[in-house]
C-alpha cells in the first residue's frame, strides 16, 4: 500500500476538508472514497464559495497513485442524496468492477457503500468517476485521476498533472440546476462557461527552469467539452494516448482532446522562453487559456531525445479472423429521427441509461456478442450533425488512420459529423460492457449500448442494424 501517497492526496484536499471538517461525519480514511457535497472556492479570493459534489471533499477528487501490478483496494461510500457509483476509466479490469449500474453491478444508494478491488493491468494515465446521471453528478464536480505509474522510473524532473473540466456558473458562482435539458442533450451537450485547471479558474502557475523535462498528463473530465489544444513556447511530444504509451512523436500544432481522453507529453522547456502557455482553440472566437508555465531560475543539462515509455501488454490482434460489426449513429438537433424520448439513436435504438438502474426490462438486448479473445473491425457511422467521441469499456481500440494504417492504442474514437470512423480491438475479459458517446448528455439521452463477450462461438450482431459493411474495408 501506497501510505505516503495517500497522505500527500489528503494534503492537497486539505482545504474543503478543513473548513467543512467541523460538520463532517468523518475524514476520509486511506482506502476511502467519499462522494458528499462540500464548498471550493473555484474562481480566486473575491468570489463565493462554489457548492459542489466531489470526492473526498475536493474538486478533483484525490489523485490515486499506484505502480503498475498493484492492487487497488478502496471503499466507495456514497454521501449523496442520489445513487452513484464509480467507473475507473480506461482500466482493464474484471467487469464486475467496471461500475455500470444495472449492467455490471447495483446501483450504490444513499448512505451505501461498495468496496472495489482490482489489480491495475497497466502502466499510465486514467481516471475515475460516478456512471449514473453522469451530466449531473461530473457536472457538480465527481471525477479524479488515477495514475498508475510504470516499474522503472521515467527520467524527467516532474510529472505533472492537469486535470480539465468546464463548469456552468452563474453570477454568484454557484451551479444552476436544469441538468438535464432537452436543448444541451440534442445539440453538443452541457458547455460550461468556466474551464477548469484542477478545480482553479485561474490557469495553475509552475515555475519551471530552462532545460528542465516535464512529464505532462492531461485528463478531460468535461461533461462535455471537446478541447482543441494548442502549446505556445514549446514543442511537445505525445508518449502516450488514453493511457497507452505510443511512439514518441511532435505534436502537430492543435490537438483533439475529447471528454474521456487523456494525453501524456514530453515539454523540454527551451533555454530561452518567455513561457509556455497552454490554449484551447476549438471555437475559434471563444479561445481559453488552460495553463501557464513561468520559467524561471538557473538552467539545468537539457536531456536529448526520448525513447518512449515502455509499451504495455495487451492482447495482440489477429485480423484475419476479426468479426465485422456497424454501429450507426442518429438523431440530435436538426435529425427527423430525434424524439424526445430518444434524442439519439445507436443502431435504431435509444436506450436511457437512468432507466437501467430501475428495472431489469429496460436492459436492451447487447448490440453484439462475440467469445473473447476476438478482434472485431467496428465501422462507426455517424449520420449526425454533431461530434460523437464514442468510448468503448474493457478494451483498447486502434482508429485507422488516413493512411490506411492502425493508429495508436485509445479507448476512445472521436466520430466527426457526417463521418465514419474505422476501429479494431480485441475483446478481454467476460461480460457485458459498455459503448457509449463521452458526452454525458448524449449518453443518457440515446447514444449508449452495450456488447457482451462470454461463451458464444460466432459474434452476432443483432437484426436490427440494418446497414451493410462497404465494400472500401480492409481486413
Ligand atoms: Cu468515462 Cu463509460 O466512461
Ligand atoms: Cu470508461
Ligand atoms: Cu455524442
């Protein structure tokens, strides 16, 4: 167990906790995850106290630290005056530990508790939060990283860490309601008028020194926001995708960064900055500054090149035998196919995730079923207006690329409107999981399905897709 580290979480969440701490029930214990209401102060000392859900008392919740083979082993206590439940995102673990209620276990009421322990297959950046009325409940603030670092060391001088999130605020700085609107749920989702670098609207300022190396990880936990990045000052490289180390390469000049995702850079701070700034760009008129690095003091030896992070194992793919499944998207704004009880529609069908909790006849028939160890080649097409980063549980998925090749290791594609997207994975572990759109408000508003991986021999798809693989596939 990871004593030291748990203790250093603690410090940071150290300010909720404080001023909260007379009211409180109880402190956090080690192994303890707590979702219950508390008050940050977000937007700097003239401003209000924010009223938010978080984990731990803080917002993002405690950074779980971990070595790649350990086992985490926490206690999830639910506080809140609505189920919840905990999905540790990107992590290949047993499904019964995915935290998917109504799919892989019980929904954690009020005043429950759920004890989650899985072993931590690899080495990277992920993160963790709730999987019921996601909008809402990382709207208000639930959702942490999880990093699961490599057995050797990595040589660079920090590791650091941004975590990214938008938040709606209103005048006094609190969050208004009306989560689950029609208008948010049939266009882009819930955009946040206030973007978040670790819980501070003021972007974090790190004194760096010239020639110092920076491990960089970024995790998106907008509810809905896709971020187009963009460094000033410096030329990043990208070791690792979703988690996933890949090879090293120089960052173009902007960079997709979808709900879910996750990216870890390289930054050799120049000898000679002013600064390096981090940007997002996606609405080009509406620019938001995520983060400011000061240089500052002595320079120290600039290291030379990167070799990459060592690779993870994961299951290898067999193309040859690889199963061919469709996935269509419909519906939002501007769609006849949109009602209001499916505002989308994957393969024909809305599914409402909320409703899963209640009953077992809503559970929707899996989209397909296949054995495990297969390599599926899935086609996602989307006939809507409107981005979808599609997010696919207990796997790791390639895209193809536009040069017909396989890109690097994600857990997410982001399916441009009017677009087709090209992934292959292989299936692990047994069970039912999750394929879902990561902006929450299409999630639970239609675009969500599942497939099951157990012991049937040949994959199905099931009748109702409609569509056929084109012709312009390659196995
Ligand atoms: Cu971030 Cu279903 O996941
Ligand atoms: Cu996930
Ligand atoms: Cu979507």
């Amino acid at each position: 167990m990871n004593r030291r580290q748990f203790i250093g979480v603690a410090g940071l969440s150290g300010l909720g906790a404080s001023l909260a701490g007379w009211h409180l029930a109880s402190q956090p214990g080690e192994n303890e995850v707590i979702a219950r209401k508390l008050d940050q102060q977000l937007l700097g000392e003239d401003y209000p106290y924010t009223a938010l859900w978080g984990f731990n008392d803080s917002v993002p919740g405690p950074v779980l630290r971990k070595t790649q083979g350990d086992t985490l082993s926490l206690t999830f206590k639910n506080r809140l005056s609505q189920p919840s439940s905990i999905h540790w995102h990107g992590i290949r673990l047993p499904n019964n530990m995915d935290g998917v209620p109504g799919i892989t276990q019980r929904v954690v009421k009020p005043g429950e508790d759920f004890q989650y322990e899985f072993a931590l297959p690899d080495a990277g950046t992920f993160w963790y939060h709730p999987h019921v009325a996601t909008y809402e409940q990382l709207g208000r603030g639930l959702y942490g990283a999880l990093i699961v670092g490599e057995r050797e060391r990595v040589d660079v001088d920090r590791d650091e860490l941004l975590v990214i999130s938008d938040l709606h605020l209103d005048q006094s700085a609190q969050i208004p309601g009306n989560f689950k609107n029609l208008h948010d749920a049939s266009h882009a989702g819930r955009l946040g008028n206030t973007v978040l670098c670790n819980g501070q609207k003021v972007p974090t300022l790190r004194q760096v020194r010239p020639g110092e190396r920076i491990r960089l990880r970024l995790v998106n936990a907008s509810s809905a926001r896709i971020y187009r990045l963009r460094f000033d000052g410096v030329a990043p490289l990208i070791v690792a995708m979703d988690g996933h180390p890949c090879a090293p390469q120089i960052m173009g000049e902007t960079l997709y960064f979808s709900p879910g995702n996750r990216y870890d850079f390289i930054l050799d701070v120049p000898r000679l900055s002013g600064g390096l700034t981090l940007r997002d760009e996606f609405f080009p008129m509406m620019p938001n500054l995520l983060a400011r690095f000061e240089v500052k003091g002595s320079p120290v030896a600039a290291r030379s090149g990167f070799a990459g992070l060592p690779p993870n194992t994961l299951p290898p793919f067999d193309d040859r035998s690889a199963e061919k499944v469709d996935l269509v998207l419909e519906g939002g704004a501007l769609s006849e196919k949109a009602t209001r009880e499916a505002i989308w529609l994957l393969n024909g069908r809305g599914n409402d995730h909320d409703s899963l909790l209640d009953s077992h006849e809503n559970h929707p028939d899996p989209l397909f079923e296949c054995r495990s160890g297969q390599t599926i080649h899935c086609r996602i097409d989307n006939r809507t207006a409107w981005f979808h980063p599609m997010h696919f549980h207990g796997v790791v998925l390639q895209e193809k690329q536009a040069d017909g090749r396989w890109g690097p290791y994600r857990d997410a594609t982001l399916v441009w409107p009017f677009k087709t997207s090209e992934i292959r994975f292989v299936t692990e572990r047994p069970g039912e999981w999750m394929i879902h759109c990561h902006v929450s408000e299409h999630h639970h508003s239609g675009l969500m399905g599942t497939f099951r991986v157990g012991d049937v021999c040949t994959t199905k798809q099931r009748p109702w897709v409609t569509t056929a693989w084109g012709s312009d596939t390659t196995a």
